[in-house]
C-alpha cells in the first residue's frame, strides 16, 4: 500500500479535525511520523484524547491515511 504524502495528510486532517475535536475526551489532532507509533513509515494523523474517549471511537484510517490514538492527561489551564 502506498503511503500518502504529508500534503494528502494535512488535507484530511483539517478536513476531519472538527468532527474529531467533537469526540468526547479528544483535545487535540496532530500530523505525525507512523513509525513513532509502531507502524509503516510515512505521515498519519496522531488523536490526543483523555480515558474519555470510548474504545472504537476513532477509526484506524481516515481516507487512507492512518490514524493513532494517544491517550494523555489534557493541558491544564493555569493561573497568573
């Protein structure tokens, strides 16, 4: 399977980044390297979400480029 380019990546990502913002526990969508997530060589799309987010929420690809779901603690608003 041919890897997408970092242009078709960024496509999707903006394309599909309000609908997964809109996921419970999502805070964040990113561009990054699949490799960093144990997977083929090339860009995906990275989901920043808390345990809120239900198992199964977010697809594996979206429009042929993969997606990987890292679950963190969302940034904390401080006080000045």
């Amino acid at each position: 399977m041919l890897q997408p380019s970092l242009a078709v990546a960024l496509r999707v990502k903006e394309q599909h980044e309000p609908a997964l913002l809109a996921l419970p526990g999502v805070f964040g969508v990113a561009i990054g390297s699949g490799a960093d997530h144990s997977g083929p060589e090339g860009p995906c799309i990275v989901v920043l979400a808390s345990a809120a987010l239900p198992d199964g929420a977010v697809p594996d690809s979206i429009e042929g480029v993969a997606v990987y779901v890292v679950r963190a603690e969302p940034p904390r608003q401080q006080r000045l």
